[in-house]
C-alpha cells in the first residue's frame, strides 16, 4: 500500500511545508525505531515521552516525510518535513485516508462508558457471529477477525493501528466491527476520522482521574465520542444513569435510550436474579439469559437495543443472545471439584464495578455461604478510589483479603496503606492484607468452606502482573483452580 504526501496532507491543517510534496509514502509509525525509506513518521506528544526528540533518529534511517507540531532547528535537505497544529489528530486523518477510510464501508459501533465496554462488545460480536455475518472486534481482552484472535495492548489501539486492523476486517469480508472507545482514546484522537455506525454508552462512574484530572474532564472525553457521530448514526445511551442523558445534548444522529424503570426506547424489566442467570421482560418477550447480575441486564439490553437499531430482528436477536456466554474475566466462575466453593474471577477495578459484582453476589448468595474477596489497586493510577475499594471489600464481604494487583512503579506495600485507610474500624478483625497476590489468593481459599464464594477482583483476564515495568506470568484464574487442588478444595 502506498500513496503520495500530497494526497494526505490535504486532509490536515499544514502551518509550514519543508521539502517536496510528490512524495512516495509506503507506510506510517509513530515509533522511531521502525522508521525507514518510505515511511511517515509522526511525532507526538505522549504522556512520558516527547516524539520530537526522536526526530534525528528517524531522519537518520532514511525516513521520507516527518509530521510535527514544532520544526527542527536543523532540515535535513532529503526529508520532508510538515508543521501542523496537532500532530496527534494529522496522524489519525491521514492514517484513515492512507488506508482507504475501511471505517465507512464497515458498520463500526463504539462502546464507551465507565464499566460494561468489554462485555457488550464482545457479546456484540459474537451476537452477529451467530446471526451470519462476518465481525471485527476491538476489545480489552482481544481484537479478533471472526475466529483469529489479535493480542490487545490497549483497550482503543492507535490511529494507525486502527485503521489498519479495519482495513484488515474489511478486506476479508467483515460487515460490522464492534470496539470498546476508552476516554484516553477521544482525547488522544485515535478515533478521530473513523465513521461510526453507531455509539453505546453504558455508564460513568469514579476512573482515570490520575490520567483526565477531574470527573468533568472525563465527562467531557466520554461526551466528545457522541460529539463526533455523524447524522446517520444511533447515539444509544443507559437513560437510567444519571449522566446519559448529558451524553445525548446535541448529537446529530438518532437518539435512542434503554431503561430497566420503563423509561427507555428499549425497555427490559427484571424478573428475577439467580445463580443459572438473569429472566428479564425485554420489550414484552420473558427470556432467560445466561449472565448474572443486575449491570448486566443493562448490559444485555444495551446489546439487544444497538442490534435492532442495525437492523436486526427482535425476537432472533433475543433468541441468540439468551444463549451466550460473557466475555473472559467479567464474573467468571470456577468450581472447586470436591467442596464445591465457588470462585468467581472479575475484572473489577472500579469503586462501582466491585460494588456492582459485590451486590451480585449478594442477591444470588445463600444464606449459609461465605463471601471472602481478595482485591488489590493498581499502581499509577488513580489513588483516591483505594480507601472505597477496601471499604467496599469490607462492608460487603465476610472476610477480605487486600492485596497487590499491578504495582507497576509504585511499592505494593504503600499502595495497601492507602487501601487500608478505608477500613472502617468495626471491620478491622476480618480484613487481611496479604502483598503477594498468589499468597492472597491461597489464603482466600483457605478461609473458605464448603459452598462458600471467593471472589478475586481487579485483574479479570489479564495473564500479567506489571511489577517495576517487569510483566511476569499470573492468571487469576490458573491461580485459583491451582490453590482449590492445592489445598484438596
């Protein structure tokens, strides 16, 4: 694939043109390292590093244009070199056009919100799968093309990325893409220049405020995804969340809502909450679905209700989705062989995620049956959700276990003394703080009796731990299946 430097710079702002415009531009990077004869480097403005310092680098591999905010003072005479305002959005609307614009050939849906992004794209997905078409699908856990699974790093990849992996999607037959938009990715424009079919929101709560600042910052990252719909498009937001409404202001597509109150476009009623799944009421049809939990029935009819503003069939869509299970990692139980104790690892990382599970649990427990949770925080993040997820863990367990989940650069042990401090004191005897996470989980399982419930939260299907930069091998749940056999459980 290739095209000239003419060409893309007609879809950007160019404050200043250095070199000639004919161009021959074979392919795009926003790393230095993989800069080279016929590449387009763009140099951008990250959190930890600056893209510009690596401009000499990529000069010096032979690279043929370079895209920046500020110009070098030295030009090397063969490289061209274009000044615009962002360099961030100039790479996401050339990347786009570089390859093709696959996201208008595509019914692409985006999912933002707080909590349920990976569970509704990935039950997106495999609901289409079902019902015939060929899918695309950007998530957390994975990208995948129908069957073939692509490692995620991020939840929203790169512009360039992204564009690429849809170009992919296109080129073998995919009809739709359903792909989880992080805030990071609006505010970083790598969903800048996609054409979007449709956009979910599911709800905002307490996250990355070590990354936006402030909740109205990340508000407003949530609300510029629905800013960008095009007229054609459904804006499709939770009416029962007290932000969707916000979400709704002035967007030029269709707007449409769903509600477990009865004040939805989509209108689900919940019938009952149990260990084998949710019955809900869905626009007049009962159907039993095998998801647990209360924000999964939101979930569930956020799904059905993007489905049939595609164009689908109420009753198949129904049909279909009762039978799917959700994605990896979000209340995924494991049994003990021989005590039968139930262990339920979720990805749960927020404040309102574990409270959300925590209630799960608590609506479908019997009242003879142990809740013991092992949580932890992660490090580099934002530090003020700490003491709620230990209170949280506390009041609506039995026992608890604190631990470490990703460090990354922090010490763990500082981390749990934040956690801590949001003990209330009358739980101090059934919390436990346990640094290493294996050891944490044993523990768990070793507290537990027959029939009682563990619940390991905050890393879901993450395969990781990110310790000093370090990421070494540890599943939750490998972990919990091996402490249950272990521990003759």
């Amino acid at each position: 694939m290739h095209t000239s430097l003419s060409a893309l710079t007609t879809v950007v702002t160019v404050l200043a043109q250095h070199g000639p415009a004919e161009v021959v531009i074979s392919g795009l990077t926003l790393d230095s390292r993989q800069a080279g004869p016929g590449t387009l480097f763009f140099a951008l403005r990250g959190t930890a590093t600056n893209g510009h310092q690596f401009i000499p680098k990529a000069v010096a591999q032979g690279v043929a244009a370079i895209v920046c905010e500020e110009l070098p003072a030295e030009l090397d005479p063969n490289t061209t070199y274009v000044q615009v305002p962002d360099s961030a959005e100039a790479m996401a609307l050339m990347a786009a056009e570089f390859y093709g614009h696959p996201s208008r050939k595509l019914q692409l849906v985006g999912i933002t919100g707080t909590n349920g992004k990976t569970t509704c794209a990935t039950m997106l997905h495999k609901l289409f799968r079902e019902l015939g078409y060929h899918c695309g699908l950007l998530s957390t856990v994975q990208n995948q093309i129908d069957e073939e699974v692509i490692p995620s790093t991020h939840t929203t990849p790169d512009a360039i990325r992204l564009n690429e992996l849809l170009a992919r999607m296109l080129k073998v037959g995919c009809t739709h893409v359903f792909m989880e938009v992080s805030s990071h990715s609006v505010v970083q424009h790598r969903v800048t220049g996609l054409h979007f079919a449709g956009g979910i929101f599911t709800n905002l709560t307490h996250d990355h405020l070590d990354y936006h600042g402030t909740f109205d910052n990340y508000l407003k990252a949530k609300k510029g995804f629905f800013d960008m719909l095009p007229k054609s498009a459904f804006a499709l937001t939770n009416a029962d969340d007290k932000r969707g409404a916000v979400m709704l202001q002035n967007v030029r597509g269709r707007r449409e809502t769903y509600s477990l109150r009865g004040n939805g476009t989509f209108r689900g009623k919940l019938i009952e909450n149990a260990v084998h799944g949710l019955h809900l009421e869905v626009d007049g049809r009962e159907v039993q679905f095998r998801l647990i939990g209360v924000f999964n029935a939101y979930n569930l009819l956020a799904i059905y209700g993007a489905a049939v503003l595609l164009g689908e069939e109420p009753t198949e869509v129904l049909t279909v989705l009762s039978g799917l299970t959700s994605a990896p990692g979000r209340f995924e139980p494991i049994v003990s062989p021989k005590s039968r104790i139930t262990g339920i690892v979720d990805y749960a990382h927020t404040p309102d995620a574990l409270e959300n599970v925590l209630q799960t649990i608590a609506d479908i427990r019997q009242p003879s049956q142990q809740v013991i949770t092992v949580v932890g925080c992660g490090g580099n993040r934002d530090g003020a959700k700490r003491p709620v997820m230990a209170r949280l863990a506390a009041e609506l367990s039995d026992r608890a276990v604190l631990t470490s989940d990703n460090p990354r650069f922090e010490d763990p042990n500082e981390i749990l003394a934040q956690m801590q401090v949001g003990v209330p004191a009358e739980a101090l005897g059934k919390v436990l703080t346990i640094t290493d996470r294996r050891e944490a989980i044993k523990t768990a399982v070793a507290l537990a009796g027959p029939g009682d419930i563990v619940l390991v939260a905050g890393k879901g299907h993450e395969t990781y731990q990110d310790v000093q930069g370090v990421k070494s091998d540890f599943d939750d749940k490998h972990v919990l299946a091996t402490m249950f056999d272990l521990l003759g459980k």
